[in-house]
C-alpha cells in the first residue's frame, strides 16, 4: 500500500468519525427500528439527550420522555396515535405538575411543590 493509499483510507476514517461525532452533538436524530414502532432520540445542541419516544405508523405512541440540556428530566407522559393521553408530569425546578390530558385537551392540573414533605400514613 502506497502514501496515496493511506491517506485516502485515514480521511475516510476522519470523515466517519466526524459524521459519527456530528450524530451525537445533535445534528441528526436517531431513529430505531424496535417491531412495529421505531424508537425515536432527538438531542440537544451539547448532545444530551432532548427526547426518546416511539413512533406507530409516523405518528408519537408510547412513553415518551424530555430532558433539559443539562440531563435533567423535565417531562413525561404518553402519546396514542399522536395524541396526548393520560397523566403527563412537568419538572421545573422545586416544582411538580401533573396534568391529565384527554384526546389532547387538558383536562385537570395539580401542582406539587417538592421541597413540602410528604407524610406517609401506616
């Protein structure tokens, strides 16, 4: 192998890697096949972690769950088809939200502060 061989191969090799690192700094989502869903990631610009759900027949369905840039869960509920259903729970800071959503419309919303204690009864 040849000077001109080797240096064709390693800027192959860079230009991989560099497609490699631009997938994980949030250039790109990834999408995986799992059955019939393909499970999404979608990230930050410092290539945290944004979002991961699951798509049925290109529409949201499943858990899906959303992270600040810095790593920190800031929501989670669940899609039909597309739809919001069911309890969806919002993290910002000290503070707790649970909001029930029916066929995408908010139906009922209790907010937690979890700085309170919380008294369990035996």
């Amino acid at each position: 192998m040849n000077h001109r061989d080797m240096r064709k191969i390693l800027s192959l090799v860079m230009l991989f890697c560099g497609a490699i690192y631009m997938q994980a700094q949030g250039s790109e989502p990834l999408y995986e096949k799992e059955g019939d869903m393909v499970k999404a990631t979608y990230y930050h610009d410092n290539g945290e972690i944004a979002q991961v759900g699951h798509l049925l027949k290109g529409k949201l369905h499943g858990e899906w769950i959303m992270y600040s840039p810095a790593g920190e869960k800031i929501a989670l509920g669940q899609y039909v088809e597309g739809i919001k259903t069911g309890k969806w729970f919002f993290w910002k800071k000290d503070k707790l939200q649970e909001v029930d959503y029916v066929n995408n419309e908010i139906v009922n919303v209790v907010s937690w502060n979890n700085s309170e204690p919380v008294a369990i009864n035996k």
